[in-house]
C-alpha cells in the first residue's frame, strides 16, 4: 500500500527524504507498522503543503468570503498540492482515494478502516484552521474517489492527529503487518468478523494468575474453549451494554444478532432487548 500525507507540518509524522519517503522515525515508524514500512510494505510519503505556496511568506490561508473568525485553507494551493503528488501516481489501471479528516465528515469506523485496508493508494489531506475550501473536494471528486471522515464528535487543531489514527486502524489489518493474523478477529466492533461482530472486546488477562489478590476467573484456566468461548461473548456483551447501548441496540434489530443465552445475559444485567423494547 501506498500512503501519500500533504500537511503543513510533515515533521508530525517523521523526516521525509528528497523524494517524500518517510527517511527517520517518528509516529509511523515505529512498532510493527514501522517494521512494515521498513519492509517496504508499506510506502509512506510526506509532502509539505507549504512547497505549493507561491508568494514569498509560503501563505496556504485566507480570510473567509462572508465573514467570521479563523482562516481557510486556499484553494489554489491546495489544487497544485494534489495536482502533484496524484501526478506521481505510477500508470498503473488503480486510482488512488483522498481522504480528508474533518469533524463534519461521516464518522470512521473499523468496517471503513477495513475497507480502507482493501485500498492500493491513500492520499491523506490535512487540514487546519477552519477548514479547507470546499471547491478542492468538489475538484478532487471529479478525478478520483474523496472522503471526508471523521474520528469522533470534537475539534482538533488540525488533522494531523486524525490522520494518525485513521493510518494506525487500517495499516494494522494490512496483511502481515500483525504477526498474528487472527489477532484483528475480535477487535471490539468485530471489523473482520469474528466472533464479537458488533461488540466491544471484553476484558483480558494474563500471568500471573493472582495478582494484588484479583485472581483470573477460573474459566480461562478451564482448557475448555466453547466455555471460555461464551464467557468472552457474556463479558463482551455486558461490557458493550454498560459503555456503548447504541451497539446492543443495533443487534438486537438485526437477524440473528442476539441469541437467547445474549438476551438473558443482558436482562440479567439489567438491559432488556425483547422485541417490545425494541419498537419504542
């Protein structure tokens, strides 16, 4: 996978050589992402959105058309930005797709991290102050696929962080980049599948087996796999009703979401899911 990022401050992600790979460390070159760029697996570049700027102080914003406060990021910038790094995209059949993080995007989840994950080329555009002006997406979407996304309902400075995250979700379920490939299979809101597909993942442990007298629940010592298998689905399912009841909701209108054993668990835990619950 290929992954282009054009900022004002490329010096978040890392130091880029001449021709934009990433050359030394920073957010992206550590872990096991790093190792997958280091592998060449993954190929990060960084552009400095300054570089387009044409006049003397390297200016990439603007006061708004119709008022109000902050600055809005030029559009003829931003233009010549993305006319040059697409430009460098090898002919190669495969279209590359922008995305733009922006606290009025669609939200990103881990089934877009997924699909993301599905993509040859990602072209990362970061934003600042108020925002980019809205004829640079118009324009993109007239070449090559475009998304605005968001990471949550609050603003950041800027969307080098967004970029961050949204990177992190996806190149992980690149293949190979975890050294185990079951490890993405019960993520919390089950993005390849498995077996909490919907849920939060539950808690987990690991030696020692007692510690500050809290001992692992006797399950998992088991060795028996269907129950510690249920055991996970119950804590998943408490968990999930505690921290996030719009989830439970959601499978308990979906064919086949909840079982029986499900839906007595969480009345247990005092969340009901019978079908007139359901119609309110």
């Amino acid at each position: 996978m290929r992954i282009d990022i054009i900022t004002i401050f490329p010096g978040y992600f890392g130091t880029a050589g001449p021709d934009g790979r990433l050359a030394a460390s920073g957010p992206l070159g550590v872990s096991l992402i790093g190792k997958a760029g280091a592998r060449g697996d993954i190929d990060f570049r960084l552009h400095d959105l300054r570089s387009w700027a044409a006049d003397v102080h390297h200016t990439v914003d603007d006061t708004p058309f119709g008022g109000g406060p902050g600055m809005v990021m030029k559009p003829d910038v931003w233009g010549d930005a993305l006319d040059a790094v697409l430009g460098t995209v090898p002919d190669s059949g495969t279209v590359p797709r922008l995305v733009v993080p922006t606290p009025s995007g669609t939200p990103f989840t881990q089934q877009l991290a997924a699909a993301y994950a599905g993509e040859s080329h990602l072209v990362f555009a970061c934003g600042r102050y108020e925002g980019i002006d809205s004829r640079v997406v118009a324009d993109a979407r007239t070449r090559l696929p475009v998304d605005e996304v968001s990471i949550g309902d609050y603003v950041l400075a800027g969307g080098e962080a967004a970029v961050a995250v949204i990177i992190e979700a996806v190149c992980r379920l690149l293949p190979g980049v975890l050294g185990n490939e079951q490890s993405t299979r019960d993520d919390s809101f089950g993005g390849t599948g498995g077996a909490m597909t919907g849920l939060l993942e539950g808690p987990v442990y690991t030696r020692p087996r007692t510690w500050r007298e809290r001992d692992v629940p006797d399950v998992l010592l088991s060795g028996n796999h269907r129950a510690i298998a249920r055991w996970q689905r119950d804590e998943a399912l408490r968990r999930t009703a505690v921290n996030r009841p719009d989830l439970i909701r959601r499978l308990a209108a979906a064919p086949d979401g909840l079982d029986k054993r499900d839906r007595r668990v969480l009345a247990d835990a005092g969340f009901p899911v019978d079908a007139e619950d359901m119609a309110d």
